[in-house]
C-alpha cells in the first residue's frame, strides 16, 4: 500500500507563486543525520484498527559528486501476516543537498502486490530539469521529490501563517510535476503511545484517486517544537479509513519539548 510512505504528500494543487518563492532556499534547522523514525500503518474497517504495516525513515549523512548530503531511506512493508493478501515491499531513497535541502538525487524501488516499479532520477537545478530512466523534464526552482518534500516540510515556520492558509510547494514524481500545498489548521493536542504532544495539525488536499477520495480529508498532527516529528495521520480510504502513527524513534535533533505527559 502506497500510503506507507506518500502518506503526507499524496497532494495536488493551486500554486500562489509569491508562497512558492518564500520557501526558497529554506535552511535546516529540525533534522539530523542519524535520525529514525518508524511508523504503523492501521486499518480500519467499522471500530476495529488492525496492524497492516510499517513504514522506517532512516536519514545519513554521505558524499555525492562531492558534495555532503543526507541519504534519506524511506522502507514501507506489509506485515507477514498479511502477505498473502497483499504484499508490499517497497524502498525509496533521496539525497539531498545539506545547504539548499533540494534533492540530488531520487531513487524508487517497489513492488507491490507483485506490481514493479523502479526509477533512478538525477535533478540538475543548475538547468532546472530531472533526468530519469525514462525521460527528462523541466522543473521549476525548489523542486522537491517524495522524500525530500517530507524533510523539506519540516522546516515549515508555521508560526508566520493562521489558520486556512495555504502553504505551496512544487514536487516531482513519475516524471510529472506537482504543484501541491497544505493547508494550515492550527495547533491542538493528540495522545500517543508516548504520552500527550503539543502538535501542529494540518490537511493536504489528496489527488483523487483508486485509494483516496479527491479533497481535504486527509489529517495530519507534527510535534509542536522544533523537530517537527510527524506523530499521526488520519485519513478515510475508499473502504474504511486508515491511521499512522509514530512508534519509534532515536537521535532526534532535539528532545521532545512538546510532550506534555507520559
């Protein structure tokens, strides 16, 4: 199931292009190399929720024709016990730039269902283009991929926006370009295995399709603090709905200073 890992950014939508440009050039400041993040993906169907699969985010620090980025791993699996009636193994790599936070580099390798994929797509941002196995397309500046939209995210100052606005940027995949956003909700607190969090909640608007319905369904709760963890996703699928949440992690950047209580 793809929602293990396009969970956040499954997105499609209206660009305002003065947005677009304000996120530029974004510096990191909530991740580092090291970090590990897991997450469960439940099912489900009338009031019970069943464990299906998991989905590890795992982030190093390497060299890439010279340059230091972050080799972001992103492995979705079904559990074993639901192999039989589908089966996912699926594994996604970007590699980012440490200075800008744009993507070098964009690898994905799944199989689902017995259903193959794989890609291996270079960006040249000095000519604004993705070269894949396939084809090579134009980009606009600040591209993101996948993954790296995901770390890109991160680094939102969600702060600077109230609540209904639209925070855009542009993502590639499967040689197309999307121009997507999130909308801003506003903060509140949700419990998790590890306690009460302060989070930032916000909705991407889904690109309609065999597993999502098209429009703003989908919920989305990160750590109010500087990490900006992920911590659930909530969202209806076409039978029944589904639920992520964060279950492990080690060598965050920062402690927890959103947890309210064990």
């Amino acid at each position: 199931m793809r929602c293990l890992l396009l969970i956040i950014i499954s997105l499609a939508a209206i660009r305002p292009a003065i947005a677009q440009n304000e996120f530029c050039g974004i510096t990191n400041t909530s991740f580092r190399a090291g970090e590990s993040i897991t997450f469960k993906v439940y099912y489900n169907l009338g009031k019970l929720f069943i464990g299906a699969g998991e989905a590890v985010f795992n982030c190093q620090l390497e060299k890439l024709n010279g340059k230091d980025v972050y080799h972001v791993t992103g492995d979705g699996k079904t559990f074993r016990t639901y192999d039989w009636f589908f089966k996912v193994r699926d594994k996604y790599e970007s590699y980012i730039d440490t200075t800008t936070l744009l993507p070098q580099r964009f690898i994905r390798n799944v199989d689902e269902g017995g259903y193959k994929i794989y890609a291996n797509v270079t960006f040249d941002h000095t000519h604004n283009t993705a070269i894949s196995d396939k084809s090579t397309i134009k980009t606009p500046t600040c591209v993101q991929d996948v993954i790296s939209a995901i770390y890109y995210a991160r680094n939102i100052n969600f702060d600077k926006y109230k609540p209904g606005d639209k925070i855009p940027f542009d993502m590639y995949l499967d040689d197309k370009i999307y121009n997507i956003y999130i909308r801003y909700i506003g903060k509140e607190t949700v419990e998790t295995k590890f306690g009460k969090f302060r989070a930032i909640k916000f909705a991407p608007l889904l690109i309609q399709g065999t597993m999502f319905e098209g429009g703003e369904k989908m919920t989305v709760w990160v750590s109010d603090d500087a990490n900006k963890v992920p911590l659930r996703v909530d969202s209806p699928i076409s039978v029944g709905s589904i639920k992520v949440d964060m279950v492990a992690y080690k060598n965050l950047r920062y402690n927890f200073t959103s947890l309210i209580s064990k």
